[in-house]
C-alpha cells in the first residue's frame, strides 16, 4: 500500500490546522490534470504523525501519474480549503528515489506508459542509483526504527532525535512519528540514513542520468534518441547536438552536486605512545 505524507499549505506557508480546530477533510486522485469528473479514488481520513505533517494511506490503483487535492479546514467554523497544486506518481514505496513517469518528464515522452517502457525506465532509475550509491558510500533508503516506552530527555521538541534515548547511530536519525501512552512515555519511530528521495539534489541527478543513459542507447525503445540537429538531403549524414557543459543551462548535474550528502567516518583518535622518563609521568618510572 502507498502512502503520502502531506504538509498543508495555505497563504504560502506550511500549516498546522489540528490545534486551531481544523481538520484533514479528504484526498481526491484525479486521472487527468483538470481535476474534474469523478475522483478515481478518494481517502476519507489521513492521520496526524507530527505537527504539520499528516499520513494518508492511498488505495490500490493501477500504475501511473494522478492529479490529486486535499480539502482541509484550517480551524473550526472556517470554510474548507482545496489544495491542487499534487501530482503524484503511484504506487510508492518501490525502492526508487524518482518514479519511471518523472524519467518519461525528462525524455519527452508521453504518459501513461506501456509494461516495457515503465519495466525499462525501471531498470535505467536502478542503475542511476547504483551510481550514487558508490559516489555516497551509503544506501539510499533508510531504514526504520520503533523505540517502545521511551521518556523524552533534555528537551521538549519531540521532533528532535536528541530528545529520545537513542542507540549510538553514526548515521542521519529524523524522528518520523510518535505516539504517547498515557503514562508519559511514547513509542517513537525514526528514520535511520539518508531518506533520498526526501533529497531534491538526489532525485534531480538520478532523473536526469536515467534519462541521458536511455537517450544514447542505441536502439533504445523508450524515447527518440540521441538530438539531431542536422540532416543531410539524401540522409547520408546525421549530425547530433552536443549535451550541454557543466555550468551551462541545461546541463544534467554531476555527482559532484551530491558530496555534502557523503557519509563521514569517524574513527577514534588514537593516543599518542607515552614518553619515557623522565619526561613522562607514568609510576612505573617515577623517582622514588
């Protein structure tokens, strides 16, 4: 099952309508960009996993691109707002950072995609990872961990993960939900590594490499190749445009984009051999 983690936005700006009173009325998918017709599915209930951020749990639906929007109210007695600014790429949760119609964005090609272009598109978003991954040194999906009837420590901002009695992590920790017990303690999930398709930088590279590598494929079945930009009269020749620099407009991102996200090592710093007497202290040499 897919779900969607949304954050209400209203006047430009994120917001929380639970404590004012209000609440998330409904998500509608929509088949085409016009939003109009009968909703495709609709979800009556989304649950509140931290301030600001709400969960819905979206039905099966075959694979594609949907138009959503989100009815909310943003306190009591107010009148209901519509958000239709989402456009979601289901189901979720595969294991890729970008969607296979994200990839299609890039090529040019039009939606829905067939088996064998959505199976290809696949394959090439796999391989772009693979690539970040060695870049990074670290996966890209993090994974996740439940503390049960745990007490928050040293400060009250629950959405810290300095707040909760963590296990020694040498790694990303972002607290996703927690829920309290009634007894003061709360069971708490968190997020450990890099959650990269959280990570625009990340989702951006492996979009556009995915798309470079399917676009100089020969014979790919997917798009229209490499550009051409010239002909001959009898077609004996065919010239190709150049892919733009780095620093140019329209350049595709290198991996050097991606290195704040590399994982740092650290290692314990090893105490320096001790001097012998009588420069050094040890009782073993001390005068007597």
């Amino acid at each position: 099952m897919s779900v969607l983690d949304y954050q209400p936005i209203h006047a430009g700006a994120h917001y929380d309508p639970e404590p004012a009173g209000g609440k998330m009325s409904r998500l509608d998918l929509y088949a085409t960009p016009d939003r109009s017709g009968t909703p495709t599915a609709s979800v009556e209930a989304a649950s509140r996993l931290r301030p600001g951020v709400y969960r819905f749990s979206l039905p099966d639906v075959p694979m594609g691109r949907y138009w959503a929007t989100v009815t909310f109210t943003r306190s009591q007695g107010t009148p209901p707002v519509r958000d239709t600014a989402l456009v979601l790429d289901l189901p979720t949760g595969q294991g890729l950072v970008v969607s296979p119609e994200a990839v299609a964005d890039e090529l040019g090609l039009p939606l829905p995609l067939d088996a064998a272009q959505r199976s290809t598109l696949t394959t090439a978003i796999r391989n772009a990872q693979a690539d970040v991954v060695g870049y990074l040194g670290r996966p890209l999906i993090p994974r996740t961990l439940t503390l049960l009837a745990v007490q928050p420590r040293w400060s009250d901002d629950l959405d810290s993960a300095d707040t909760w009695p963590l296990p020694e992590q040498d790694d990303l920790v972002d607290v996703e939900a927690y829920r309290p017990r009634g007894d003061g303690t709360y069971d708490v999930d968190v997020l450990v590594g890099l959650n990269a398709a959280a990570e625009p930088a990340v989702r951006r590279y492996v979009a556009a490499h995915a798309a470079e590598s399917e676009r100089n494929r020969p014979n790919n079945p997917v798009g229209e190749g490499r550009r051409v930009s010239s002909v001959s009269a009898e077609g004996q020749s065919i010239s190709y445009e150049a892919a733009p620099v780095v620093g140019q407009a329209g350049a595709p991102p290198t991996l050097d984009s991606l290195s704040s996200l590399r994982r740092l090592l650290f290692r314990p710093v090893t105490r320096p051999a001790r001097a012998p007497w009588p420069y050094s202290a040890s009782p073993r040499y001390r005068r007597r």
